[in-house]
C-alpha cells in the first residue's frame, strides 16, 4: 500500500474527486479538504486568502485534498505522499458535469459560501462547468504525464485510475488494508 499520509485528487472537473475522496477520507482517517470550498467567497468571488488557507492545510500532518488549482499546485504537491489521477474519458466527464449542473439549478443545491448554480451561470457564461470539461479535459490529459515525470515530484506515488471501477477497486483495497478505530 502506499503512503496514504498525505493525499492529492486530481482529475477534470465533475470526474468525482470530491465524492471519491470524502470515501478515502473515512478509510485513512485524515482530514478531507475541498479546494473549491478554499477558493470560492460569496457571490462566486475568489477568495483573497485561498494561498493562505491551503498553506495552512498544507502543513498540517495528515489529509486528503481534491482539486486542480495550479496557482497551489506547488504547495500541495511539495508535501503529498500520493496523487491520485482520476484519468476519466471525455464522455464520462462530460455526462457527468451535465447532470450535475441540472442536478443543482434544479434542485437549487447550495455549494460554498452559498452559492448557487443558476441557468444563467451554469450554462450560459464561459466559465460554466459544462464548458470547462470541454476547455479543459484534454489539456490535463496532456499535462499530466509530464508532471508525473518531473524531478521535484518524484518523492511523490502516482495513482492512476481510468474508470471509475478501478476507483471503485481502489477505494475497496483501502477498506480491507486501512486500520478502522
């Protein structure tokens, strides 16, 4: 088993990182630390202190943190154990982040700080995550292997999973193999 001290989820928006990862959470008994719940304020603003607040994630001694943000990329990494790659296909992602944005303008889901996905800024602005699957996907896929091979990420253990059964597989050997209290 690797060491699961210090773990990182990364993967396209909507490819299930965070529910992934709230499941590692309860296996390996670390903290889970959602990015975006760091990064959005009120209003869908930016928070002026999402450096600070992942430092201060960062340098606690155990946790599992889920997102992509680059400008913390350095930060998360320098301290990780393992990174977990969840390598979706486009299609899987895609139908994924629709489904979810219906999911949420309909049921008027409340994300952080209270925000919520509306027709207007869930499908019809750039920045919709719909549209940020389709922006982005391939670009991570390209991105990725040439992180992994990088010499300041080489105490880390990557882990790549390309469909959610190999996630599901994964998140079954940490149930048999991690210690319950």
């Amino acid at each position: 088993m690797p060491d699961l001290t210090r773990v990182v989820v990364v993967g396209t928006s909507a490819s299930g990182k965070t529910t992934s990862m709230e499941r590692v959470e309860l296996d390996v008994r670390a903290p889970h630390v959602e990015l975006d719940a760091l990064h959005w304020g009120p209003n869908w603003t930016v928070r002026t202190d999402f450096l600070e607040r992942t430092r201060a994630a960062a340098a606690q001694p155990a946790w599992v943190v889920d997102g992509n943000y680059v400008l913390v990329r350095d930060i998360l990494w320098a301290r990780a154990t393992v990174i977990v790659w969840l390598n979706y296909s486009f299609a899987l992602t895609f139908s994924r982040a629709v489904r979810r944005t219906a999911r949420r303008i309909t049921t008027g889901e409340r994300l952080w700080w209270g925000n919520r996905e509306t027709l207007r800024n869930a499908v019809f602005s750039r920045d919709a995550i719909p549209w940020w699957v389709i922006r982005t996907h391939r670009k991570r896929r390209r991105e990725m292997p040439v992180l992994m091979q990088q010499r300041e990420y080489a105490h880390i253990e990557f882990i790549v999973l390309s469909t959610p059964q190999q996630a599901a597989a994964f998140l079954a050997l940490l149930r048999s193999t991690c210690p319950r209290s």
